[in-house]
C-alpha cells in the first residue's frame, strides 16, 4: 500500500484561536525531512527555489501544529505525521 497523509492535526484546548495568536517557534530547516519523506512534493516546490519550500511547509507546521501542546516544535511535528504514516503504510 502507498499511504498518503494529508495533514495532521493537532489539538490544545487552551491555547488562544485563531492558530496566528500560538506562539510559532520554527526550525531554521527542516527541509531535509520533506526531501526525504516527500520527494516528490518537495521536488515540485523546489522548481521555485528554496523560499517557496520552507515557505509551504512553515505554513503547515504554522496553521496545523503551532498551537500543539504535545509537539514542542516543526521537526517534531513533521516527524510524527511521518511516524504515522510508516505505521499505518
């Protein structure tokens, strides 16, 4: 089977909404992770360079994660969404 995961979704019932108030620590680059794990989302974005890759996956990690109380920061984040995957692939 060749799973794909959407996205991930976290929960934290007593962070402020809208996700833009969390506060939003990022990993300077995480991109390997993306070259690794999504070769070929990451091969389409890196057409527009380096910017508009951590840009797509910040915005991910900043809307679905950044107001998790379980994941500290992006690597983590991202790290498990890949956990997940691997288990359920």
């Amino acid at each position: 089977m060749d799973l794909t995961v959407h996205g991930l979704w976290t929960e934290n019932f007593t962070a402020p909404w809208p996700a833009s108030r969390c506060p939003v620590p990022r990993s300077p680059s995480i991109t390997g992770i993306f070259a690794l794990h999504w070769p070929h989302v990451f091969q389409r974005l890196q057409v527009h360079g380096d910017a508009h890759n951590e840009w797509f996956w910040g915005e991910g990690w900043r809307f679905h994660g950044g107001c998790s109380e379980a994941l500290d920061d992006q690597v983590g984040f991202f790290h498990l969404a890949v956990d997940l995957k691997d288990m359920h692939d």
